[in-house]
C-alpha cells in the first residue's frame, strides 16, 4: 500500500517544488559566497596586500586582450541603431539632434552595458574556467598547504585588474561608438559630419560621464569577483568546470542589468 508520503514524493508537484529549492540553495550558496570573497578580497585591497606583476599581467588580461571585441560589439551596436534613426530623425526634421541623441545613447547605455557584455562572454567566463580547473585539478589545495590564501593569490589581481581596466575600456568604447555613428550617419543621410559632431555635445554632461565612469567600475569588479567566486566553488571534474563557467557567465549578466537598473534609477529618474 503507497503512503501519502511516497505518493507525494511521485507527484509532479513534489518534483517541481524540489527543483525550486534547490534553486533557491544554490542561490543563497553561490550569493554568499561572492559576499564572503568580495570582503575578503577588499580587505587584502584596501590594505595595499598587492603583487604589481600579477596585477599588471591580469591589467594587460581584462583590457587589451579584450579590446578588440569590445570595440566590434559596441561600434556594431552604435552602428545598428543609427542606421535605423538617423533617417527617420532626418525625416522628421530632427536631423540636427542625431549626434545628441546617439551619443546620450553611448554614454548612458551601450557603451557600458555592451563593453560590460563584451567583458562577460571572453574575460569573465575565462576567469571561471580557469579558477574552476585549478579547484578541480586540486592546484588550490596545493596553494592552501603552501601557506598561501588564495583569496590573495587569486582574487585580488583579477578584481583589482577589473576595477581598473572596466572604466579605461568603456570610455574607450564610447568614443569608438559616437564616431562610428557620426559615420553611419554621414553615411546614410544627407546629414553631414560637421552637423552630427556638433550636436553630440548638446545633451552630455559630468554627470554623464561620472556615471558612466563609475558603472563601469562596478561592472568590471562585479565580473571579475563573480567569475573567480563561481570558479573557486566548482566540483565534480570536466562536468564542473563548465557548470562553473556556465553560472559566472549567467550570474554576471543579470548582475550587470541589476547595477544598471539600480544607477538608471539613482540618476536618471
């Protein structure tokens, strides 16, 4: 005869409700755990606990070696959008306001977002993997017995490298997007460079660009803390390597759309 209790557990509801909570655990696991490195990474920054090499080499890591990607996806992006307003603005008489409203667009928007997107897809889930094969290969338990923290070892050079590089690269992006409209719209239009150029300055303020600025350092410490916090806490072998990878990839686009929310409505509302 089945119990209620073995007739609950072969219910679709049980199997549903099981997978919710486990969810939910490995959120609050995974959340705590970026907390915990997060402060002990600060700890070991703001105590000036640094190797100038190993920064320098993550530096010349998260911002040259992703700088050619970052300008395609954000010039791309730029391109994209102003082929499809320019004319209509045009059109509509508002020709003389492109260059306004692409570069708010840039500055405010793209720039950061898709640089921080950009960052994601070919420096945060390498950071992971990289972190997550040395837990699974036992490389950070050989660095513990060392005597070593690898908090220090590991986190600091790439959270730092990402606080550092994240604003250089966006304000380098940025500019990158405004001209590439300025050329898609000269392009396209009958609105010349002169016009375009003249107008980008009419809307942008410091405090655009502060914003900017300090989104962006968010983003590049919130990449690089959640990609080496996902990696360090990967088990299982291959498998975990890349269920590692897989949750720092998804954990920072959805920390990267929060923070943006978050400023969107801090500053701009």
């Amino acid at each position: 005869m089945i119990t209620f209790r073995q007739y609950w557990r072969q219910s679709a509801t049980y199997k549903i409700f099981r997978v919710f909570f486990r969810q939910f655990i490995d959120f609050v696991t995974t959340f705590g755990a970026i907390v915990v490195n997060g402060a002990a990474t600060l700890k070991y920054i703001v105590s000036l606990q640094i190797k100038p090499k190993e920064l320098m080499d993550q530096c010349v890591r998260f911002g040259i070696s992703s700088l050619p990607i970052t300008l395609s996806i954000v010039g791309m992006t730029s391109i994209i959008v102003t082929s499809q307003v320019a004319s209509e603005m045009v059109k509509q008489g508002g020709g003389n306001f492109v260059g306004l409203l692409m570069s708010l667009l840039i500055v405010r928007e793209v720039g950061a977002v898709m640089s921080g997107f950009a960052i994601i897809s070919m420096i945060g889930s390498s950071l992971a993997s990289e972190i997550a094969t040395m837990r699974v290969t036992e490389q950070i338990d050989a660095i513990s017995v060392l005597k070593v923290d690898p908090i220090r070892y590991l986190f600091v050079p790439r959270v730092l490298s990402g606080l550092i590089m994240m604003p250089v690269i966006v304000v380098i992006a940025s500019a990158f997007g405004v001209i590439t409209g300025g050329i898609t719209t000269a392009m396209t239009t009958e609105l010349g460079y002169r016009a375009y150029f003249d107008s980008v300055w009419l809307g942008i303020y410091m405090k655009d660009l502060g914003v900017c600025l300090l989104k962006a350092f968010c983003f590049g410490g919130t990449i690089a803390l959640i990609s080496c916090s996902c990696g360090y806490q990967a088990s299982g072998g291959a498998k975990g390597v890349g269920l590692a990878t897989t949750k720092a990839v998804v954990w920072s686009f959805v920390a990267i759309v929060i923070w943006d929310l978050i400023f969107s409505i801090a500053f701009f509302f």
